[in-house]
C-alpha cells in the first residue's frame, strides 16, 4: 500500500485511529531466572533500561515480550 497525501481523515464506522509512540524495538525473554533486553539489531538494552529489565524479571520464566521502549515525558520509560 503506497502512502498518499490528504487534506482531511476519513471518517465513519470503517475507520479506527491509535496512538503511535514511536521509541526502541525491543525483545526481552525471561528465562533462566535472567531478563536480557535487546534491540532488534541485537544491541543489549540492559544497561541502558535497567528499570525496564528489573521491572520484567517478576515474569514467569519463559516470557516473551516484544514491544518498544518509549518516553513518555521527560525521566520516564515504559514498555509498550
């Protein structure tokens, strides 16, 4: 599909709008009792986002989540 200008949003009942936070790919896999968080190009994102990493390792072993690292307002991260 090939992006095309417009003036207006359509409307009506066939169309639906998010929010797009736009920030980091990243994959974290629970496992081991470890939490490695990584970029998509396999960059290691616990350093960078130990909050994160310590956040995800209340979940089960064998957790995957792959979603974006986003900042939301100034100091803060969050997954999504």
């Amino acid at each position: 599909m090939l992006l095309l200008a417009a003036e207006t949003l359509p409307e009506g009942p066939g169309w639906a709008y998010e929010l797009k936070l736009d920030g980091y790919r990243a994959l974290a896999i629970r496992t081991g009792g470890l939490v490695p968080l990584r970029s998509r190009n396999d960059k290691d994102f616990n350093r960078k986002y130990p909050t994160i990493a310590k956040a995800l390792a209340t979940l089960p072993d064998e957790t995957v989540i792959d979603g974006e690292v986003v900042a939301p307002g100034l100091g803060r991260t969050a997954v999504i």
